[in-house]
C-alpha cells in the first residue's frame, strides 16, 4: 500500500492517473507533509514500512510559467505549492521592508548580493511578473559562471512562501514516528539548507546522549532511535545527470528505524 502526500492538487492528478493500475493500493492524499503523523494514522491501520520525502519543486511546477516558480518563463509572482494558500512571492517582493527581503535573501537563498538585490527590488516595485523580477535581479548580479543570475533569488522566495524549512522540520520526527521498526526514512534534497536539517536530524536521532561534553552524567535521557545507512548522502551518477540534468543537485540520505530501547 503506498500513501502519497501532496500540497499540489495538480501533481496529485498527474500521478494519479500514473498509478491507477494499482487500484486501491495506491492512495493519494492532499495535504502538507507537516501533517503527516494525523494523515498516516486516518488513512493506515500499521506503522509502514518506508517513506520517502522528495523534497521541493517538481517539473510539472516549474515548466507551467502561470505558476510562476521559473525565471526562464513569463508568469506571475505566485510560487504557492498549495492553491489553499493566501501567500504569494508577489506579496513578499512588494510588500517587504528592503531589510526584510535582503534578509530573505541572505537566510534562504545564501545569495550575497542580497542587499544590492532587495535595494533594487524596492526600487522597481511594484513587480508582477516572473521575468520582470529575473531581469532586475540580472542588472544587479551580473553573470555567473554556472547558475542563472536569479537562481537564488527564486529559491530564497520560494521556499520563503511555503515555509519550506519548518515544514522539513517539522515532518521528519512525526516520519520516525510512524516508521515501523526497521523500516527506512529516505529524504531527497536539493539544496544545502535542507541537507543540513537532514543530516543533523539523522546525526542527533542516531545518538544515544545529547548532553554537552561537559555534563559528566546523562540528563537528557534521548534515547536513538535511527541508524544512519548511507554515512554520505547519494548523489546522482554523471550518466542519470545526463539524461536528467535536474537531478544534478539531488542528494538522497536514508536511515532505518532502530528497535525502541525502553
Ligand atoms: C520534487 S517534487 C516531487 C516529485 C514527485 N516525486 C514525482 O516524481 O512527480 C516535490 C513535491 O513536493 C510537494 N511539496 C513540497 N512541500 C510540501 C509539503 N510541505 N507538504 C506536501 N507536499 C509538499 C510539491 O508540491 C512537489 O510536488
């Protein structure tokens, strides 16, 4: 039985009609991964045996230009995984203080030119379109060697609009959770952000103590509850980056459920 969680009606759709073949085995649900103790105990009667979250943005989102995620196409400053959601990039770029989005900027999207950026953004406001916004982050950045000069920019926004962070942060306890013993959470990531929560969560949960060094005897009583099964996240091979170059960011970590020791 697979349960599939997503925010996007419109990638439930696509993958619905993908896994029609399996009947009732496969059953896809739309919400938020944040919720995903409440959502597994509704729809399944055990602790399961797997998950994977498959973190980000999808093809199907970024190549339709009304949703607003690329800056190789015109759309509108939207990005919303979720149509539920009220918030949008254009809300972010328009109505932020140039602190705010420089700050954005610098948290979530490790640009350096933030300030430059968010000067500019304030600037040009008020700022509708995907295009608009990728040419004035352009003017100011420049060329880059590898990456289109608004990369950052769209992903400090986009992962700002769907809290993408705090959702992570969020799922990856309730997955232990619901994971039966021995079973494995794999988590695929496509940035150093949410690389990092993956690797600390699975680094702390696969230790005994979390007392500081200096705390002779244990306090804290944590108790580990994964093991680590790849110590180095896996990385796409040159040949699957060449028939899929959007896979050339990924990085794939997994653990195992570990036995509870109480
Ligand atoms: C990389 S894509 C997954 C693609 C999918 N595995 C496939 O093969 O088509 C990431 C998906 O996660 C969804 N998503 C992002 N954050 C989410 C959240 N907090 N809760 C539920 N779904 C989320 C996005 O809407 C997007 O469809």
């Amino acid at each position: 039985m697979l349960l599939g969680i997503d925010l996007d009606p419109e990638s439930l759709r696509v993958a619905q009609r993908t896994l029609d073949p399996f009947g009732e085995r496969a059953l896809l649900v739309e919400a938020d991964f944040r919720d995903l103790k409440r959502v597994a105990k509704e729809h399944l009667s055990r602790p399961v045996d797997g998950i994977l979250l498959d973190l980000g943005v999808s093809f199907l989102q970024l190549d339709r230009p009304e949703r607003g995620f690329s800056f190789l196409r015109d759309g509108p400053l939207d990005m919303r995984f979720s149509p539920r959601q009220k918030l949008t990039a254009a809300d972010l770029v328009n109505r932020l203080s140039q602190e705010e989005l420089a700050s954005l900027l610098k948290r979530c999207g490790q640009e350096p030119k933030a300030r430059s950026i968010a000067r500019a953004i304030t600037l040009h406001r008020p700022i509708e379109s995907t295009r608009e916004l990728a040419g004035i982050v352009a003017q100011v950045v420049g060329r880059r060697r590898r990456l289109h000069p608004a990369t950052k920019t769209f992903l400090a926004l986009r992962i700002t609009v769907n809290d993408e962070l705090t959702a992570l942060e969020e799922a990856l306890p309730q997955a232990v959770e619901i994971l039966a013993v021995g079973g494995r959470l794999a988590v695929i990531s496509f940035h150093s952000l949410e690389d990092r929560i993956v690797k600390e969560f699975m680094q702390r949960e696969s230790r005994d103590c979390l007392c500081p060094p200096e705390v002779p005897v244990c306090r804290c009583g944590h108790r580990r509850s994964l093991q680590v099964i790849a110590k180095k996240p896996i990385r796409p091979t040159p040949e699957e980056v060449e028939r899929n170059p959007r896979s050339r960011s990924g990085r794939l970590r997994i653990a195992a459920r570990l036995q509870s020791v109480d």
